[in-house]
C-alpha cells in the first residue's frame, strides 16, 4: 500500500479536550514518525505538530477525528512523494 509523508497541525484552545486527542494519537500511534508540542501561555492554546507516514486514507480519517474535538482545530499538509509501506 502507498503511503505519504505528512504533517498534521493542531491547535488546541480546550485543555479538557487533551485526554481525547492523545488517546486518538495513540491509536495512530504506528504511523506517527514524530510529535512536537509548544504551549503558547500568552494566548493559553497549545500548537502541536505530528508527522507521519500513512497511506492517504489514514492521515485524513485521523486528522479529521482530531479536528471535530470541542476546541481542537487541525490541517493536514501532504508530501508530494508516495512509498511503498513497509509494514
């Protein structure tokens, strides 16, 4: 199966939502090549970044489950290079 690399942003404005949004990151878990997480005080959200390397399928089912939490925005930038899984 082809996968892409890419990256998921997340912005999270509702901290109650935090539980929810790592146990969706977890499921994904074998996908995911990396997470970084800033906590921007001044505005009280949290900017997070996941990349991965899922087929296409995955990526977007696992960015919009993120994005339909209350309080949680996220977007998908895809690589344009496709690869064969390896799994």
């Amino acid at each position: 199966m082809e996968t892409r690399v890419a990256i998921i942003g997340i912005i999270v404005e509702n901290p109650d939502q935090v539980g929810t949004l790592n146990a969706i990151l977890h499921e994904y878990s074998q996908y995911i090549i990396g997470r970084m997480g800033i906590p921007y005080h001044e505005r009280n959200i949290s900017i997070i970044s996941v990349a991965v390397d899922a087929p296409q399928d995955i990526i977007s089912t696992m960015s919009g489950r993120i994005g339909r939490l209350d309080g949680i925005s996220a977007k998908a930038a895809y690589s344009r290079i496709t690869g064969a899984d390896a799994s």
